[in-house]
C-alpha cells in the first residue's frame, strides 16, 4: 500500500471513528436525558396524585384535583397495601412486568403504596427516529471525509511530488529549480530545504568535474605539444639533448602546476566552526612573500576581525591576492583589514594600471590571463574566487585609477578568548 492510500485510509478512518464516537455518545445523553426527565416528571406526578389521596374514612381519590395533570390521562395509577387488592385503579390495568412501562412506588401513610406509571413508548420511538438520523449522518459524514481527505491528502502531497519530480530531474543530470519550502517549520519544510542544499552540492561538484576536465584538455594541450615535438627531435637526432633538457623541465613543471591549481579548485574546502583571526594570517603571508616585495606592502590592519576557517585554503587564498598585486604593479600595495555587520573585508589595492572595465567580470576564471608576458598560469585569482565561494563570501574587483582594488569579503565571526592562533 503506497503512502497515498495509507494516508487516505488512515484520515477517513479517523473520521469514522469520530463520527461514530460523537453519535454514540450523543444518544448516550439524548436517552440518559430523555430518562432523566421522564424519571422526574413521573416522580412530580405520583407526589402531586398522593396530595390528593383522601385515606379518611375510606381510601378515595379526589379526581377534580389531579384531572387538569398531562400525565393523568396517560399514566395508570394503583393504590394498595402490601399483599392486598388494589384500593383503586386508573388508566386501565397497572402495568406490572411491561418493559414499555416506567413504574414509581410512594409509600403513604396506613400502610398504603401509592403507584405510578408512564408510557415510554413515545420515547422510545424518539430514540428510534434519533438512531435513524444517526445511521443517515453517518454515510453524509463519511462522504465529507473522503472529500476532506482527498483535498488534505493534494496539500500535504504536493511538496513530495514536487521533491519527487525535481528527485527524477536530479537522477538525469537536469538540475531543477529549488524546491518550493512549504509553510511552517515542520518536517516536509526541512526535508525541502536539505533537498536543495544537496541540489547546490551536487550541482558545484559536477560543474567543478567538468570545468576539471575541460581546463585540463585545453592548458595540457600546449606543454604536451611541446613536450611531444622535443621527444620527436631527440628522436630522430634532430635536437641536442642538453638544449632540449629545459624545454621538457619547462613543461612537466607547467603540467604540474596546472595540475595542482585544477586539483585545487577540484576540491571545496568546508568551512570551520572555530573562529580564525585575521591579522595574524594576513602578516603570515605578507612575511612569505619575497623579500624584495615586501618593503611595498602597507599594511593597515585591525586586530579584532575574525572569520571562520580552514586556516590554509585561506592563506592561500590571500597569498594570492598580494602576490599578484606586487606581480602586476611596481609601486606601493595598500593592505587593510575592515568590518562591517556580519562581515570582515580584506582590501588590497596596487598603484599599476589597473585593468580595462570590460574585463573586471572575467577576473577570478580559471587560466584568465589579461598580460600574458608575466609568468602564471591564470589560477591564482580563480583559486580566491573559489574559496571565498566555498566559504560564504564574494570577491569583487574595481578600478581606481591609478591602480586596481580587489576585495574579499567572508563572514564576521565572535572572538573566543582562547583559540589556535594561526602561526607566522
């Protein structure tokens, strides 16, 4: 049984069940308080007739005084002692055993037993005429139900079929819209906001697969080349191998290097729930780079700015960006370090001739190269672009001439007064 019919069949049974339990206990109170009225009125009744049982000198009973009661001309009542005849009749005959019949005994005075009876047929056919409703209501509310249940059960299925549809897209390699989140809180709600995290994950990993394998195809197409047509020289004695020995270097350590970068930008790196200070890591990197570039870094930075880690893929992630200021500039390279709510920023601004505008927006892809007279291979900034990425934040570039201002923005995170200080 699938869940569809499972959850039909437990919401109409439900309201079955309630249903019947309602009627039932209605004609429980509709019988108990039709009985509990008639057990009074009779009461009332026998009380109001002995009023007007005259025992002196002979037991009689003052007929003007009870005539005008509703009960009298429906009732039967019987005066006795015990184990005599009865003194007097009305009504007709006392109803001794008939289960139709509601019986009162009042003991009076003498020894005398007043008795009194009322039909309760005309109740019963109330009761009757109740239980046919009830077996009438019961199919009408059953129908309401099935209707209620068919119109609950599109509500509550449309965020599965929605999950199951955009399940089968996923299946093909067809990354679907982001789920609807239903309204609330509940379970459906966090089971479409996972759904949609894992869509965004998938979808960052088959994107970083193939930008892998298309980057790698085209920057290895150029060493290999190379490395192919050296092999082919030395082969037919067409190359001295001692001048073809730092040709192939050449190569194999560009192949590796794109390697690295691509296997680099292959992986995500997740970020850490332990808070990270900034300046410490900044001047790190500052004190990596070369001796002869480090006199034209100015360094403005706070010491009360954190941010959340891993510490390394953040390094590098700056390394890179004040590398290739100095690598593409030759004066003074500004460093700060700013807040703002919620975020930290590192700015880094060189005075070089900055870039033209149309190519801001390619800045940060992989083997983007605007000057390809410097030695690089295009990665460096794709690799910050991808960090800050991986890490919540954003990258963004802007000129001012003179000079290009490159900013990274990652989340603010809380100082803790002891935490694992990055080492220089």
């Amino acid at each position: 049984m699938g869940l569809r019919s499972r959850l039909v069949l437990s919401l109409t049974t439900l309201a079955v069940l309630a249903v019947a339990v309602e009627g039932l206990l209605g004609y429980w109170q509709f019988r108990e308080a039709v009985r509990g009225n008639l057990e009074r009125d009779l009461e009332r009744f026998a009380r109001t007739v002995a009023e007007a049982v005259v025992l002196e000198p002979a037991p009689r009973l003052d007929v003007a005084r009870v005539a005008e009661l509703p009960e009298f001309g429906q009732g039967r009542l019987r005066l006795r002692r015990e184990g005599e005849a009865p003194v007097f009749e009305t009504g007709g005959r006392f109803p001794e055993n008939d289960p139709a019949w509601l019986r009162y005994r009042l003991p009076l005075e003498g020894g005398y037993v007043l008795e009194a009876a009322l039909d309760t047929r005309e109740r019963q056919n109330a009761f009757a005429a109740y239980t046919q409703t009830l077996l009438i209501s019961l199919p009408v509310a059953l129908f309401l139900a099935l209707g209620l249940a068919a119109l609950l059960l599109g509500y509550l299925m449309r965020p599965l079929r929605q999950l199951n549809q955009a399940t089968h897209e996923l299946a093909q390699q067809r990354f679907p819209e982001a789920v609807p989140i239903p309204p609330g809180n509940d379970e459906l709600a966090e089971l479409a906001r996972s759904f949609n995290r894992m869509t965004e994950a998938v979808r960052g990993f088959l994107e970083r697969e193939q930008s892998f394998t298309r980057y790698a195809s085209h920057e290895l197409r150029t060493p290999l080349a190379t490395l192919r047509a050296q092999v082919e020289g030395l082969e037919h004695g067409l190359a001295d191998p001692r001048q073809a020995m730092p040709y192939l270097k050449a190569s194999l350590s560009r192949m590796e290097g794109i390697l690295s970068g691509l296997l680099t930008l292959s992986r995500s790196p997740e970020p850490s729930p332990t808070p990270l200070p900034l300046e410490p890591l900044v001047r790190s990197c500052a004190a990596a780079l070369p001796e002869a570039q480090q006199p034209r870094l100015r360094l403005e930075l706070r010491h009360d700015l954190w941010t959340y880690g891993p510490a390394e893929p953040l390094r590098q992630a700056v390394h890179n960006l004040l590398d290739n200021a100095c690598k593409f500039s030759d004066g003074e390279v500004e460093v700060r370090l700013e807040g703002g709510p919620g975020q930290v920023r590192l700015v880094v601004r060189d005075r070089g001739p900055g870039v033209p505008e149309e190519a801001l927006a390619e800045l940060g892809k992989p083997f983007y190269r605007l000057d390809r007279r410097k030695q690089g291979l295009g990665l460096g900034l794709a690799l910050v672009q991808h960090v800050a990425r991986a890490l919540s934040g954003r990258l963004e570039f802007r000129n001012l001439k003179p000079g290009l201002e490159a900013t990274l923005t990652l989340p603010a995170a809380t100082p803790q007064n002891e935490v694992n200080h990055v080492p220089a």
